[in-house]
C-alpha cells in the first residue's frame, strides 16, 4: 500500500527516498550530523507541527494548550535533569538563535563581547564580522596559540583583560581539544563579564560525562540538539535560576514567536534517549573512534590541527598533501565519504576554499561503527587523497564504502524500547 507522501506527492516521496539512500550508502563524517531515532523522527513527524504555542506553559496566547503544556513542561524537566541545570528554555530554533537570545538576554546593543576567531574554530555567531552578531554588538575575538592549535589561558585572559568584554563566550565549532570551561568562567570573573558557553558540538559528550560540563560555570549554556546529543534540529538554553526570566524573555518574544512544537516534543524523546547507559556508551565509542580515526591519518602522513583530538571531531590542515579542502571534500564526496572543507588557524588560503577538511564520528558511531572501521576510513580518506585526480580509484572506494555501509544499516532504535518513557516502538 502507498504512503500518504507516495500517493500524493511522488516527487517529493522520490526525494526524501534517495535521501534515505544516499545517508545509509555513504559514510558521514560531518561532526555535526548524526542519524535520529525512528522515536525521536516519529515525534519530529507528528501532529504537534500543526499547533501554535506562542509563550510557555500556563502562559500562553493562545487556546487548546492541553498537551502542548506538558510537552514542554516534560522537554524542559528531561533537559534540566540531563545537564544539572536550574533552568531550561527549549524553544530555540536554533543554534545560532540560541545564541543570539542568551547575548541579548544579559547586556545591550553595542556592548562587548569576545569569542573565538571563526578561522581558529569559532562558530559565526561568537561575533564573527559577517554576522549580525558583530553588528548588534562590538565583537572582539580570541585565537588559539599558533604553536599548539590549543586554547592558551593566559593569552585569553590577556585579551579579555585588555577588551574589558561584557560577555566571553566558551566553545567551538571546530575545536578538537577538550574545553576548560572553569579556566572561561574564572576568566571571566576576574574582567567582570558574563559567561555564554556554545556546547552544540560537545553536548552529547558533556551530558555523558565524558568532558567537562559548563553548567556549573557559566551564566548561559547554549546547545543545538541535534549533534553529538542525537535529537532533532533545534537548539536550547539552559541558565542559572538568576538569568531563567531573561533568557525566557529574550527568545519569546525578543527573537521568536510561536514555538516548533514538533521539535519541542522531539527534544523532549532525544532527551531520555540521552539519559541512558546506551547513550554514555554510545559517547564514549564517538571519541574512541576519533582517536583512532586521528592515530591512522597521522600515519598516512596528515597534519592534524593541535596533533590529535579529544572530542569527536578532527581538523585536518591539508597544505602538506598539495591539495585544498574543497577539491578533497568534494573527491571524497564521490567516494561517499561525507565531509566539510573548513578553515584552520592561520591558513593562508582563501575562507571560501580553505587549506582544511573538517571530520567527526558522530553518525558513524551511531551505524555501531567501532575502532577497525575508524581506521578503515582513515585508509579510504588517504587513498582519495594520494588519487586525488583519479576517477576510476575514486569509485574504487566509492565501492568499498558502501560495502562497508551495507555492514553497518542505519538502526532504528538506540535504546531498549520503553525504556525511560520514551515511545515504544514495539
Ligand atoms: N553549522 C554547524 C556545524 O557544522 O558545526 C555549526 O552551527
């Protein structure tokens, strides 16, 4: 029998099919993706996109509130139970929104603040110029030590020292290392200023255990819900009780109207997915692969920004392999290995096609892939780019790689049905 989609819309019914081909016939090694559970597709997917939630629970602005209430209500108690918070707004669209909304929630247009370099591993919205972010407010950025790749304390402080910022915003989007987040939060204490924390990358790595929390040392905590924590897109706020009417403030109505209650009701399943011995277990191997995915690229000779990598994520710096991250993302693309060409610290070539590729685990962990498989993929990688203008090698690994997927099928389930109240799937 046909689905609804195949019946009335075969076009787009096609696309979403090839789609579904195309992410379980290739490795995906984009750090910041990952496969979601039929549970959390299915809440995603549900009939909550059709209603309209302006405010919070109790105090809405609109009728037939019944379910939406206790939706949210469950979204915001899994989420303060999984990252110790006192407070949680789970509302944002967004990473980026999140982020704008925990700025405007704690100082004014104009005001400083001081983030990471974009080039050196910042996200956009940390105040890079050509976001808004740099406009609505005076941004001033951080680096990482030219020597090390890494985060340098003492420099941070410097800078903050001399730039007086209102706010020192904590986290990356293409950092490798773990993070100090109580060197951040003391940094920012000593100058006066807030502390924002972006953990959209590390969060499932964070409400593991396996790397430091924030949430004890910053005023806002900022994530996106759908990396290594494995939810649907969406981002969140988790705060100190002092800033909660602030930060709920500054996203209704400061940013955003009407909530996603679709994703809301998704966030609330990822999150008792996330509380689980699978999901800790499941993080763990996301780093394990990292490693051993950056040991073997080492040994095929491949510059690592920082040498390695902590987390789930590895910045290769290409300039000794003659080739650029685009033309090496796009080869690898045609072998169906997933990527992203991505700056790196102090690269001399243009943003728009950098000396870098950025990688991560996440998704490929999610298949059950474990260490062989990591080091595998570093072979696939080394081949592209020791045939980087080879087309019949290409589809070689193209061949491999997909051999290697049919091993590993998406699952559908990542826990034990049932199990912490999340939907049964019988
Ligand atoms: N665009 C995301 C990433 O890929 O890291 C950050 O928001």
């Amino acid at each position: 029998m046909k689905t609804a989609l195949e019946q009335y819309d075969p076009q787009i019914h096609e696309l979403i099919r090839q789609e579904e081909a195309r992410e379980s016939g290739s490795i995906r090694l984009i750090p910041s993706e990952n496969y979601v559970s039929k549970a959390v597709m299915q809440a995603s997917g549900s009939c909550l996109t059709n209603k309209y939630a302006e405010g919070y629970p109790n105090k809405r602005y609109y009728e037939g509130q019944q379910v939406t209430d206790l939706i949210e209500k469950t979204a915001r108690e899994r989420a303060k139970k999984l990252f110790k918070a006192d407070h949680a707004n789970v509302q944002p669209y967004s990473g980026s929104v999140a982020n704008l909304a925990a700025y405007t929630a704690l100082i004014n247009p104009g005001d400083t603040i001081m983030g990471l370099s974009l080039p050196h591993g910042g996200h956009l919205t940390h105040g890079w110029k050509v976001s808004v972010t740099s406009r609505i407010f005076n941004s001033v950025q951080y680096m990482v030590s030219p020597d090390t790749g890494r985060f340098d304390y003492n420099q941070i402080e410097e800078a903050a020292k001399k730039y007086k910022p209102k706010i020192i915003i904590s986290g990356a989007t293409a950092y490798p290392r773990e993070i100090d987040f109580e060197a951040f939060g003391q940094i920012a204490q000593n100058v006066g200023a807030y502390h924002v924390s972006d953990i959209a990358h590390i969060a499932g790595l964070v409400v593991a255990g396996i790397h430091q929390s924030p949430v004890p040392y910053a005023d806002i905590v900022s994530t996106t819900t759908h990396k290594t924590l494995r939810g649907p897109r969406g981002g969140m706020l988790l705060c100190k009780a002092e800033h909660a009417d602030k930060v709920d403030r500054a996203v209704f109505p400061g940013l955003q109207g009407g909530p996603h209650m679709h994703t809301l009701t998704a966030i609330a399943v990822a999150m008792a997915e996330a509380d689980t011995p699978e999901f800790i277990a499941y993080a763990k191997q996301i780093v394990k692969n990292a490693k051993a995915l950056a040991e073997k690229l080492l040994e095929y000779g491949f510059n690592l920004v920082s040498g390695g990598t902590d987390n789930h994520l590895i910045l290769i710096d290409l300039r000794n392999k003659n080739v650029l991250g685009k033309k090496f993302a796009k080869a690898l693309d045609r072998a169906r290995i997933v990527s992203n060409y991505n700056t790196t610290p102090l690269d001399p070539a243009h943003p728009a096609n950098p000396s870098g590729l950025r990688i991560g685990t996440p998704a490929i962990t999610t298949r059950g892939m474990k260490e062989p498989e990591a080091r595998q993929i570093a072979g696939f990688i080394n081949k592209v780019v020791e045939n980087i203008d080879n087309e019949s090698v290409i589809e070689e690994v193209g061949k491999e790689v997909l051999l290697l997927c049919s091993h590993f099928p998406v699952p559908e389930h990542f826990i034990v049905p049932n199990n912490n109240n999340v939907s049964s799937e019988g």
